[in-house]
C-alpha cells in the first residue's frame, strides 16, 4: 500500500542531515535498528510531525483505554480485552506470532490515513500501517520493552510500493509482524524490503541507505 509524499518526507531528510541536524540514533543500551543498515535520525520533516502527532493522540488513547479497564465499564472493549488475555499466555516468538496473526485477522485491508490502534481495532479495517500500529501498541501493552519495538517504512521491491511493517527484537534477532503475511520473518530473510524510515518512542530515522532514494 502506498504511504503519501514520502518522496518529501526523504528530501526533507536530506536536508536535515546535510544541515547538520542528524545524528547517529543508535544507544549503547539497545539493539540497533533493523535490516542491518545505519539510521540517522530526522529532525526536520513531515513525517516526524505526523508521528509525534499520532504519538500524542496514542498517548490519550492509551488513558482512556486504561480507564475503561479499571471501571470495567467498556462494552465495545470487550473483545480487545479478551484478545489481549489471550496472548499473554504466550512468551518469545509464540508471543509474536499469535498478536501478528490476530490483528492481521481483526483488521480488513482499506485504504486509510494514520489511525491509533484503537481506531483501526474498531473500525476492523485500514491499510498497512493501521495494521503495524495495532501491532505495535499491543506489544506494548502485553510488557515487551519499547527499546525492543520499532515501526518500519519500507519500499517494497516486488510491487513497487512503499509499505509499514513492525519489528520486534527478540533473542537476538530483529522478527517482522506484516499484514502480507501471517508468518514470522526475520529482518535479514526480507531481501525484497527497501527500509527507508524508521519510527520508535525516541522519534523517526532515515536508513543511510535512503540517502539516494530522492
């Protein structure tokens, strides 16, 4: 699926790192990103906006989601609730894959803009990046560490289009959660995948590799 002005979004990047406003995002404390490659981060572009937007509103939504649990009041959380009890019987990859394929399940492919995860839960349907954030904010919320988890815009080779997936680093190894497939891939087996940005709690990336890709 495609992701809207992205060829901004890397231009903007360039720029930025020309500038002198990029630095190495990699901390001594966490994995580095995946697919192997350098990322340095974005200071300056449209998609650092759009995301620490989204991030607020997932903040928010997070509350609310918390509170409806403690008031036990929350009839179309039900399901959701349900789901996540589910997955926590499971550890490691077992983990991973049950939440990959239950949300590649819950959600219908559609066109869609950026969602919260409880947006795309609801709703039941969205493109790939509903998908990926579902994913993403349900690991969170199952106690995978947040240095563990990332959001990954990639260029798809095979269809030539850009496309979001989420990484999970566990025992060692970056896995894929993608709406394509309900399989779990590791990063280094995704040899059709371009990444190009990536998202975490500290903010958006480029790959060095997208330095050419204007």
């Amino acid at each position: 699926m495609r992701i809207a002005t992205f060829v901004s979004v890397l231009a903007a990047s360039v720029l930025a790192a020309a500038a002198g406003l990029a630095r190495s995002a990699v901390a001594d404390d966490r994995p580095p990103d995946p697919f192997g490659d350098y990322t340095i981060e974005v200071n300056d572009a449209p998609i650092v906006k759009t995301w620490d937007l989204l991030r607020e509103k997932m903040s928010i939504e997070k509350g609310y989601f918390h509170k409806c649990l403690e008031s036990g009041d929350c009839p179309s959380m039900t399901e959701l609730v349900q789901k996540l009890d589910e997955l926590r019987q499971y550890r490691g990859k077992a983990l991973l894959g049950h939440l990959n394929l239950s949300v590649n399940l819950m959600v219908k492919p559609a066109p869609a803009d950026w969602t919260t995860p409880l947006e795309a839960i609801t709703m039941r349907h969205g493109d790939c990046k509903s998908y990926s954030i579902a994913k993403y904010a349900g690991l969170q919320e199952l106690g995978l560490p947040a240095d563990y988890l990332r959001l990954v815009i990639v260029h798809n080779r095979r269809v030539s289009e850009d496309h979001m997936v989420a990484a999970v680093y566990q025992d060692g190894v970056w896995f894929i959660l993608d709406n394509l497939t309900n399989f779990l891939v590791e990063d280094s087996e995704r040899n059709d995948y371009e990444p190009l940005v990536v998202l975490d709690y500290k903010g958006a990336r480029r790959y060095r590799s997208a330095f050419w890709m204007e």
